[in-house]
C-alpha cells in the first residue's frame, strides 16, 4: 500500500543547472478495469492500449508558486517511461518530468496537470527532488484525470501538506475557491462519468412508476413523513408517468463488449467509483449478474417447482455438494453471466451449482444454532449486536401514539417468566439490571397490517432475555403481536410463548425464535446496515468534497473513510434496495422495505452513533469513572461494547492528537470559514430533514470537532464493520436467521399443528425463508461478506506521504501501534473460557472488530470505509 510513494522516491533526480526533475505515476484506464471476458479484452487491446500515446507532450504540467499570486512554471511534459523498477507496482507506468527553475516560484504548492490525449487515466503520484531550499516535494494526486477537453477548467493538485483557510498562502487562495466551485457544479443537466461534481437529490429513484403501479414507491426524504438522507445527484430525466420520479438505468447485457464501468453507469463522481483493483469492479459485477441474470433465472425455475426444502440436511448440502440444476437452466444462465463470473460466484463446474462456502455457525456443529444459548448470545456476539436493551419497565410498554395504535402495552407477566430468573422475582430482577429486551414491536407494527396482505406472514415481536450467574443471556419469553383485527386504533393481539425443549412445544419454541429472528434480520439489513450506516453516510461525503478543499486537514482526516461509499450506494439503489428488488424479494418487509427504514430515521441522533452514547442509551452501560473509557457494562461479557469501547478510544485519542496540531483553540474553529460551510451544510441540506434537530454540535470547540469527527470515523469503519461482515458467517445459514416468514404460528386442532407434531423439520421450514430466496439471500451476503483484495484497514493509508506535518504521522503511527495492542487483546479474550459469550456453543469466536484480515470471507477486519 506504500509501495507508491517508495517509487517516486527511488526515481527524482537530482537539480541540473536550473532544471527540477521529478517523476509522475499513473495507471491507464484498462489496468484498473476489471473486464468480464478475456476475449473481450484481447479484441479491444488496440483500443485500450494507448500507453504510446504518454511518450510525447499530450500530458503537461506546471508549477504554482506558493510565494507569488499567479507565477507559474514554463510547462513541463512527460518524458521517457520507467519500466526497470523492482518496485513498481504491476500496471502502474512511471514518466520522468524536468522543469525550467525560476527562483522567485519558491516551494511549489500545486500543479497545473493537464491530459491532452483521448483516453483517461488515474494519476497517482508526482513528486519533485531537491527543490532548491526544501528538498523533496509530493503531490498525492489519486484522481482520474480524463481528456482536458471534457473540462472547462485546468486540473490542478495541491501539495501534502495541509493549511486552514486563514493561512493559506495568497497565491494559492484563487485555486483554492475555484477547485471547490468546480466540484460543487451548478446543480443543473445530467451528470457524465468524467464530471467531478458533488450534489444532492432525494430518493426519488428507487420505483418504476413507467411500468405499472406496483413499481411505484414512495419518495424519501424532503418530506416529514418520510425523512431521509440526501443522495447523491445524477440529474437523469424524470420518468414519464410521474415528473417527480427519477428514470432507472435499462437493464445492460453483461455480455456486450463495452468499457465495463459505462455498462454501470450509474453516476457517481469519477473518483468515488470502484476501480482500485479489479477485485473491486468484480464485486461490482457480482451485483449486477446476481440481480439481473442469476435471479430472473432461478425465479424462473423455481416457479415450476415447489421451491421448498423438505429437511435441514437439503440446506446442509448446499455447503457440502451443491444443486444440481437442469442443463437448460445453467445454460441461461452461463449465456448471461461473463465467464469469470459464473466460475467464481456460482463455483459451478458444469454439473454443480451453488455450492457455498460452509458458513462458520455451522462449521463445528450443526445444531448448536437452535440452543437459547446460542440465540441469546447473538444478540451481544452476532451480526447484531447493537439493538438490545436493558428493560427499566415491566412489562414493556410502546411509544406508538395510543389515539392511532390503542393499548400497544406488551401482555408479558410475571407469571410467564418466574421461573426462569433464577429464583429472582421481577422486581428484583429489575432493579438488579438482570432482564433486557430485543423489541421489536414498535417499527413494524404500523407496516404490519399492509405487510401481511402480501404471502409474507410476519409478527411484531417483543424478546426477553434473562441475565444469567454465569453470564449469558437466555430468552425466556417472546411475544408475538398482530394488529387488531377491527382496526388499529384497538391496539394488537398479541401470544406469549415461553421456551421449552421437547415435543410440539419445543418446535413451537423454535418457531417463535424464528419469528424474532425474521423481525431482527429485517431491522438489521434496512436499518442497522443500510441506513445507518451506508445512507446516513453518503451526505457527509458529498459536503466534505463540495465545502473543505483539499488542503483542508480535515479533508485529509475523513477522506480515506469515503472510499467507494457512493458508488456502492448507487448500485444498491440500481439492484438491491430499488422496487423489486433484491431486499424486497427477500426480506419480510417487501415493498415498504426502504420507506419504513424512513419511518426509523426519524429517531435517528447523530450524537447517538457514538459508540459511549448509543450504549449509555440502550441502557447497556452507566456511567463509572472508575471504568475504562468511564462506563461499566451492565453485561461484563457485551463482545461487541468490549471490543468496540477499545476501538472507539483509539479512534478518538487519534482525531484529538490530530486536530490539536491544526487547531490549537476553539477560536481557530470558529474562525475557520471551510469547516463552519461544511458543518452547515450537512445539517441544512445533506441531513436536511433533521435541519432543526437542537442536538446537532454547534461546531463552536475543539471538542465539538473532535467528538464529530470520530463519530463519523466509527460509523464507516467498526459500526459498518460489526454489521456487515459477519453476514456470511451468521446469515450464511437461513435458518439461523430468516429473512421470511410465510405462516403464521400453528394452533391446535389445525393441519398445520398436526404437522408440527409428526414432522417438525418440514413445519419449521414451511414457515421460513423458502428455497428461491435462500439461495438468492445467501448469495447476496456472501458478496457482501467479503473483503476486496485491495482493502485499506483502519490505521492503514495508501501512501505513507499522504501529509507533510510530521506530527501528525506520528500521532498516526501510535493509532496503527494501538489497534495492533487491540488486536492482540481481542484475540487473548476469546481465548479465556471464561467468557463464555466470546466463542459461544458453536464455537465460532467473535473477531468482527479484531482490525485487520485477510482477503474473502473471514468475519473479522474494519476497513476504513463502506466499501460494500
């Protein structure tokens, strides 16, 4: 990940008479490109390969002084390309840069760098040797830089080294302000692939209204009723049946041989799209096959047949032999999907399709899941750690507005669960912060009602958990609740079941759960995931680029953890979150999927992400000065708080050093015009629905920035982290947590409670997540599920130079230092059998927070950003 900077090192020459030498790095175009048919590639090599058209002066460059306003360097042209390095990093290409020196430039602070030639390239690095007085200076460019006619104004880049507004050198102040104005645009046309320009829109895109009504959806956000995060804008032509509604991209066929990055062409800005490596563009097209080839096929089959598993070992062999599909299907789908595709995602070698890999909460038993001990532990050591509450009420009441919803008071009584609290009465129980709650109730009962009129049957529910001696938590009674048949404003009915192990009462126990995890699967991929992560995000990213320049530290600070956010999001938006989706046609939710995750921003507190906060919040901590970071966890054993508070605090030691160097008092804040633009924008227009929201930071102090910053540090990297990429690991397996839930709970005297008694496997999987959309669902997360092979880590940047300030590299390296004291302590910690919440009856250690990983399915690592 260094490697760049090293090269530049090795190749400056040193100071000719009164020339400068320098070297430039760049990729061209295919290198970075990940292109799905090799034949492709060989037929259009006389395309892409334009490397000869680098060797003479169609790319030129000049220095900006950083003494004198508008003094600027004769221009320079690339020369000779470098092959004979050792170090060069495979696709890369290296050109030597010389200079006319005029003394009266000084240091130079920026460069003009424009690319006369037809085809675009990712310029990475120039850097200049022995500047006469200061030695070596680096440009980090790390930008695609097209043809300079798409452009009405000259690229230029900025040196690494940061200034606040205030004390930027007056000739650099005019391209300051006008590389910020090209970025923020005009706000008007549609967006091409080579614009640079960062705006907003609202989520108006995700319906098809042009074919029928079933694809309309509601519009987020510009609304209160249904609030949202901004998106980014791509300015596409409204759909003809409604002017409000943002026309979708057509469907493409994988198979043509254009440039792949048109073929999704979703707009994003240019720098913000996959393309790193090609492991990145892969996972792109993984997407993209997935919803448009691979699903209408399998739906398709799947429709012809009963689509049903008849016992767990028929989802077992889907780990250990695969399906095995007609020739004709596998065909259809071989014809649509690119070749490297269909081997590495389907893994079919003509006869098998499908296999997947064995997921890890299933490795060392197969049945350990179904144990309340291992359903409790998931809710502190699972894909979801982070909803669970401590109940400070019995029973468990609502906050849904009683004139509309009725008496939503949950039906749970002391009777239920008395003799499961280890000889404790309620009371007692309570006041000693023994019983917590998974509830669900709340978000999905005003959905429910229009939810089960579809062939999804699902319930509002409402989990207790018991505290026990030894540490773990245990359900002991699930609440599942409908809205009153003869009107909301009657409140639910609701059934409490409580666990039990044998016969038809321990199936109906185990359907209960299920019926738990359908609600928590749910809230987590809509919620937790999407919108709490990935969307609440991307407005920060958008007023980052549009209001702090490139120079601004703190610009350099939150930039590495944008990487890939919005393009993501875009893909998202054009195949899984959209109408019709992949979420719609595998969650429970359905069609209000997206618009009842706006229900749930409503409630949703910037201040609250902090990990301290969010926990103080749930109840989970108190205040103890006494305690590390100044909580005390009410649940000793919380893997997810143990882990997180660490990665939290050295999160926030690194932002503290960091800011401190640049702002040395609050005053520096105030006066700071870029940060005080950005801050207002983000809570006026990219969180615009919450504009008026008095719990916002008036970014008035240091501590204010301070405590910002790191909140939106630890959304992209660990929160996004601890719920993205145990997926696999956890919901890799359907029944450990179903997505669906397509009957209600059988009643005696029933054929379905018949069943349940002389088969309980087929019941259970009668009532879950059917055959088509467990295939469709585990595919999805085991894409989600990887890392890229080009995966930057929390305290891991590209370059080693991303900045000049030695402070601040310093600072940096004590952060990469710390996370690696972390790493080692997570991984003592599971180890000690003592915590028994760590490993788990399956046996599966929790090491989602554990900083770094491998490439693929691993369940552990934090990359820096929401990057899948």
């Amino acid at each position: 990940m260094f490697l760049a900077g090293k090269v530049v090192d090795t190749l400056t020459g040193g100071l000719h008479g009164k020339k400068i030498k320098g070297t430039v790095v760049l990729t061209k175009k295919n290198v970075l490109e990940f292109n799905p048919l090799a034949a492709t590639v060989n037929a259009g090599s006389a395309i892409f390969d334009r490397l000869g058209e680098f060797l003479g002066s169609g790319v030129s460059l000049q220095l900006v002084s950083g003494h004198v306003a508008g003094k600027l360097s004769k221009e320079a042209h690339l020369e000779n390309w470098i092959t004979s390095l050792p170090t060069l990093l495979p696709g890369d290409s290296v050109f030597r840069v010389t200079f006319d020196w005029d003394e009266s430039i000084g240091v130079p602070e920026a460069i003009i760098f424009n690319n006369n030639h037809v085809d675009e390239f990712f310029l990475k690095t120039i850097t200049l040797d022995d500047v006469p007085g200061h030695g070596v200076v680096r440009f980090i460019c790390n930008s695609w830089v097209y043809s300079a006619r798409k452009y009405n104004y000259d690229r230029i880049f900025f040196r690494n080294k940061s200034y606040l507004p205030n004390e930027t050198p007056a000739s650099l102040l005019k391209y300051r302000r006008e590389e910020l104005a090209n970025l923020r645009g005009n706000g008007k046309g549609e967006r091409k692939e080579w614009d640079r320009v960062y705006d907003y829109d609202v989520y108006n895109d995700l319906g098809e209204p042009d074919k029928g009504s079933n694809f309309v959806r509601k519009t987020l956000g510009g609304n209160s009723e249904f609030p949202y995060p901004r998106r980014g804008r791509t300015g596409r032509a409204p759909t003809k049946t409604d002017s409000k509604s943002e026309s979708r991209l057509k469907q493409v066929n994988l198979m043509k041989p254009l440039d792949p990055i048109e073929s999704l062409d979703i707009y994003v800005p240019r720098d913000e799209r996959f393309g790193h490596l090609k492991m990145a563009d892969f996972l792109a097209y993984a997407i993209k096959s997935l919803s448009q080839a691979i699903v209408p096929a399998l739906k398709h089959f799947f429709d012809q047949t009963r689509n049903e598993f008849d016992n767990f070992k028929e989802i077992h062999d889907l780990y250990e032999g695969g399906i095995k599909l007609p020739t004709s299907v596998l065909d259809n789908i071989r014809k649509n999907v690119p070749v490297d595709l269909f081997r590495e995602i389907l893994r079919s070698d003509g006869e098998q399709f499908l296999k997947f890999p064995m997921p890890d909460v299933i490795k060392e038993s197969k049945s350990a899941w179904r144990t309340d001990e291992e359903f409790g532990r998931e809710m502190v050591a699972g894909v979801h750690p982070i909803l669970i509450q401590c109940l400070k009420k019995f029973p468990p009441t609502s906050k849904l507005d009683p004139e509309l919803y009725g008496d939503q008071t949950s039906t749970i009584t002391e009777e239920h669960i008395q003799n499961y609290l280890e000889g404790l009465d309620v009371l007692t129980a309570l006041n000693e912060n023994k019983l917590f709650i998974l509830n669900h109730h709340d978000s999905f009962i005003p959905y429910l009602r229009r939810i089960n009129t579809t062939s999804t049957k699902a319930y509002a529910t409402r989990t207790l958990l018991f505290l026990t001696n030894d540490g773990t938590l245990k359900p002991v009674a699930i609440e599942l609740s409908l809205p009153h048949p003869d009107g909301d404003q009657f409140g639910v009915v609701s059934k409490v079941y409580t666990p039990a192990e044998e016969g038809a009462e321990g199936t109906i126990w185990q359907l209960a759960k299920a019926y738990a995890a359908v609600n928590d699967s749910g809230y987590h991929q809509l919620n937790s995931h999407w919108l709490n992560t990935h969307a609440v995000i991307e407005p920060f990213v958008i007023a980052t680029n549009r209001q702090l320049s490139a120079l601004h530290p703190i610009y350099k600070l939150l930039h590495p953890h944008y990487r890939d956010t919005m393009n993501i999001n875009a893909l998202a938006r054009q195949s899984l979150v959209s109408a019709d989706g992949i979420i719609e046609s595998t969650f429970f939710q359905g069609k209000y999927a997206l618009e009842s995750s706006a229900v749930v921003y409503k409630d949703w507190v910037f201040t609250d992400q902090a990990l301290p906060a969010d926990l103080l919040k749930r109840g989970m901590a108190v205040k103890d000065q006494n305690s590390p970071h100044g909580l005390r966890l009410l649940v000793e054993d919380y893997p997810y708080a143990v882990d997180g508070l660490e990665i939290w605090s050295a999160i926030n030691t690194w932002v503290k050093e960091y800011c401190s160097f640049y702002y040395k008092t609050d005053a520096a804040i105030q006066k700071d015009t870029e940060l005080q633009a950005w801050w207002k924008e983000v809570r006026e227009v990219g969180h615009g629905d919450k504009k008026n929201e008095a719990w916002w930071p008036k970014m008035q102090t240091r501590a204010e920035l301070v405590e910002s910053c790191t909140i939106l540090i630890w959304i992209s990297s660990a929160l996004h982290a601890a719920v993205n990429f145990g997926q696999y690991a956890f919901t890799g397996y359907l029944p450990n947590r179903p997505t669906l839930s397509r009957r209600f709970m059988p009643e005696e005297g029933t054929p379905e409670y018949e069943q349940l008694k002389s088969d309980p496997e087929k019941a259970f999987l009668l009532t879950v997540t059917p055959e088509f959309q467990s295939l469709i669902g585990i595919s999805l997360v085991e894409i989600f599920s990887r890392h890229a092979s080009d995966e930057l880590y929390l305290g891991q940047r590209e370059n080693p130079d991303w900045t000049s300030e030695a402070d601040p590299l310093q600072a940096f390296e004590r952060f990469g230092n710390k996370l690696a004291q972390i790493e080692d302590k997570i991984a003592t910690r599971n180890n000690d059998v003592n915590m028994k919440n760590r490993v788990g009856p399956v046996n599966f250690p929790y090491a989602l927070l554990m900083p770094t990983s491998d490439q693929g399915l691993t369940a552990r690592g934090i990359p820096n950003s929401i990057s899948i």
